[in-house]
C-alpha cells in the first residue's frame, strides 16, 4: 500500500513513554464532579456534537429495551432494537472526499481498494444505552483516586469500572480499553474463524472459548486493583490437523509485578507443558497464522514493546449498535463476500473517538511498526484499528462490531474483520452466527480451578 501520512489531530498531541507515565491522574473534585452531568459517568461527552450528527446521550436503557423478547445468560443471539432504521447515507469512494475528515486512513485505503463494491453505509447515532448505577459508582471514584503506577504499567484503583474517566495522558486511556466493565463469564461453545482470501475461497478454523474476568465479577466490584486480571481457555476445533490443541491462560492486572502465563495441551503427546512466551506477535490460532495474539480487541497484553502517544479526540464513522450483523437469520455465504464482508449487513455511526498510537521502540520486535487505535467514548472499546509495517506503510484495518449486550448491561465485542489491504484478503474473526448458540454471557458458573494446568489436561483427556 502507499505510505500515508499520520493523521493530525485538531486537539493537541500527547507523547507518553511509559517511562514518563508515573504522574499523578487525580482529577480536582470540581472536575470529578462533570461526570453524570456534562459528561457521562463514564467520561464521554454528553451533549451533541455541533451540527446534531452526534446526538446527546440518553442512557434512558438499562439492561433489554421495552418491546424486545430476549433470554439472558443461555446465549440467544443479539436481538435487534433498531431493525427498522435505514441508513442516512452510503460512503462510496465517488463521495469519499466528501467524508474524508472522519475516515481513517484504513477505511479510505479499503474504499480505494474495492471501489466498486465496498461501502460504509452510515446510520442515525443511538446513545440509549447505559451502565449500572454501581459501575458509574466506581468509575467516579476512581476518577477521584486512580493514578498510574510502575511506569504505567499498573494502576491503583478500584476493580469494575475503567480507571480513568477524565484521561490527561496516553496510558490512561489504554487503561481505559484494557479495563471496560465486560462479562465476567464468557462461554464460547464454537466461536468460527474465517480466512477470506481475494477472491473469496474461504479456509475455516473454529474454537472453543472461555472466560473469567476477574475484575468484573460481582464480589469483586470495588475491590482494590490487584492480582489477577482474567483467566481463559482456548481450544482447536478446526482446521482438523490441530483439533484437540488448547491452551489456557492467566492475565495479571500489572505487568511490572507479573506477566500473562499460559500452558499448551498437545493432543498428539497428550502432555501439558507451559509456554515460554504467550501474546504479543505470537500467531493467534485459527488465523491460519494471519492475526497475533496481541491484535484480538485490537490491542492486549503487556504494553511495552511500544512507545503511546495520545492524539485526543476526533469525529469518526465506527462500527456501533452492530445487532444486524449478528443475526441468527445471517448465513456466511451472505455474510463473507471476496475483498470484504457485506457492507449491507454492518451498521456505522458517527462518534467521538480517543485515538490512541503505539510506535515500536528500537530493539523491539514486531510485525507492526506503528498501530493506531480508534476507542469509542461511549464505551472505551477499541472499535478500529490501522497497522502499519516497519516501513511505515499500511497494512492493515481491523473492525471490532460491538453492540450492547442485555446479559451484562454492557458492551461486548462480536465479529471482528481484519483486511489485509496488500492482498486483498481479510479474516473474520469470532463468527457466531450460524451457531445454534451464541456467546454464554455472565451465566456465573467459572472459577479459577477451571482454569489450571490439571484442568486444561482433564480437558485433553
């Protein structure tokens, strides 16, 4: 792809290293007291955006809207509550200039890419759903105590809410991605993985997955920051030749004081053994070696093979209330077209969006030399993503299509796509559609001795 050029920001630019991260992020009590009134609880902008195109938040919903029959915790697919909106506009690249200053480098590189079939139809702005009362909560409170420690590496604080609801530095607001209120148990029973190439053949991996996020499990709420972050495991369902391969792993909530610890089962020796290096450019299974680990929500695990730089906040069309794509009635022949997903079953919106660069330091490796990520205010997810080589040119652009979740009164990561702008190809990535059952959503039945070694081997056996 040609060498772009950065995007610059109205806002001023901030340079973090995490060498530099060790100052206070204690926000005045007057600034503390914004939040729930000119600002969310969480942080965002409340009101709307100049022009009306960003509408002000509501939050008037909390947990399933009126009208909607959905049963939680068994894994019903999403239920639609905006089935009957209509896109406003549709972003071709014959209009694209017109758009241009609220698209990402990736997205008008995919435009240009296909021109003929790629579109980002754009729908009215929903800001109708809100946390629980006790997560705001906490969000203020730590919006009142929270500050960065270990060279950015920790942070003090409370568990449940992100830590940094008025961010000032970069740090804080990947934080704020790696520590959203989620689902405390997630129960993939087999989540798909597809690997589209050019023209449209298409190599299938499928998983199994389960989750424990320990910071958002009910006991824990309001608990001091410390230990462990999550637990998880992972097994191969396809392709066939790694059927019976998984994995489980442990997630610190510091990596300065701990580092993410992970054994392997090998169904053909039927032995466990830990694995020396887990994350990073690690490939992450199923991709038929295409993503890392690192790049599941876009960016994960310890952060310090790269320098962030906070960019403030811009205007950006995301994906967002992404229900239709997750349809039970959508099949992937529909769904997985050559070059890119259907545009006709995804949904963008405009919103106010954190960008948030990490640029790899020298001496480090990895196949990204520069990743930009593009984090929803609402929400603090990292929705988009551009990734770049260590020439600097683009290579990549990834969409996490996230929707409220009534399980969890909360935000959760659905399918994902990550395009390949050199080749045209792209993977999708956590395809539960055509599944009898979608994601098992804070059904509480985890603990952490599922997730041992001696587990992980009585799973193998």
């Amino acid at each position: 792809m040609k060498k772009t050029q950065p995007w610059v920001p109205a806002l001023t630019t901030i340079a973090l290293s995490l060498a530099a991260a060790n100052v206070s992020a204690k926000v005045p009590e007057d600034e503390a007291a914004r939040l729930g009134k000119e600002l969310t609880c969480v942080g965002a902008e409340a009101g709307p955006n100049k022009d009306g195109s960003i509408p002000a938040f509501s939050g008037k919903w909390l947990g399933t809207p009126p009208g909607i029959k959905y049963t939680p915790h068994v894994g019903q697919h999403p239920v639609d509550p905006y089935a009957a909106d209509k896109p406003l506009f549709v972003i071709t690249q014959a209009n694209v200039a017109q758009y241009a200053n609220r698209l990402s480098d990736g997205q008008k590189a995919l435009l240009a890419r296909f021109p003929n079939s790629y579109k980002i139809p754009v729908y009215q702005g929903r800001r109708e759903f809100r946390y629980p009362d006790k997560i705001c909560e906490l969000a203020r409170k730590n919006a009142r105590e929270a500050e960065l420690i270990d060279n950015g590496f920790g942070f003090t604080g409370v568990m449940g809410a992100i830590p940094f609801p008025i961010p000032k530095q970069a740090m804080e607001v990947l934080a704020n991605h790696n520590f959203p209120y989620r689902a405390y148990t997630e129960d993939n029973r087999g989540r798909d993985i597809a690997d589209v190439n050019s023209k449209g053949v298409i190599t299938w991996g499928r998983q199994f997955n389960r989750n424990m996020n320990v910071v958002t499990t009910p006991e824990n709420l309001g608990k001091p920051m410390e230990g462990a972050m999550a637990y998880a495991m992972t097994g191969t369902l396809l392709p066939e030749r790694d059927k019976g391969t998984m994995t489980t792993s442990i997630e610190p909530v510091n990596f300065a004081k701990g580092k993410r610890l992970a054994w392997n089962y090998d169904p053909g020796t039927r032995r466990v053994r830990q694995l020396p290096q887990y994350g990073y450019d690690t490939p992450l299974a199923g991709s038929g070696g295409k993503l890392t680990i690192d790049q599941d929500r876009l960016m994960n695990g310890a952060p310090d093979r790269y320098e962030w730089i906070l960019h403030g906040k811009r205007e950006m069309y995301i994906p967002a209330n992404a229900y239709k794509v997750h349809d039970k009635s959508v099949k992937y022949p529909d769904l997985l077209k050559p070059g890119h997903p259907n545009p006709d079953l995804q949904r963008y919106e405009l919103r106010r969006v954190w960008v948030l660069e990490g640029k790899l330091k020298d001496g480090y490796r990895h196949p990204f030399g520069k990743r930009v990520m593009f984090i929803d205010e609402d929400t603090w997810h990292a929705v988009a993503g551009d990734y770049y080589d260590t020439r600097g040119q683009l290579w990549q652009h990834a969409v996490i299509n996230y929707y409220y979740a009534f399980d969890m009164n909360a935000w959760h990561a659905g399918t994902s796509f990550y395009h390949d702008l050199n080749s045209g190809s792209y993977v999708a990535y956590n395809l539960f559609q055509e599944r009898d059952i979608g994601p098992v959503l804070n059904k509480g039945d985890m603990n952490a001795d599922q997730f041992t070694p001696a587990a992980l081997r009585s799973a193998g056996n």
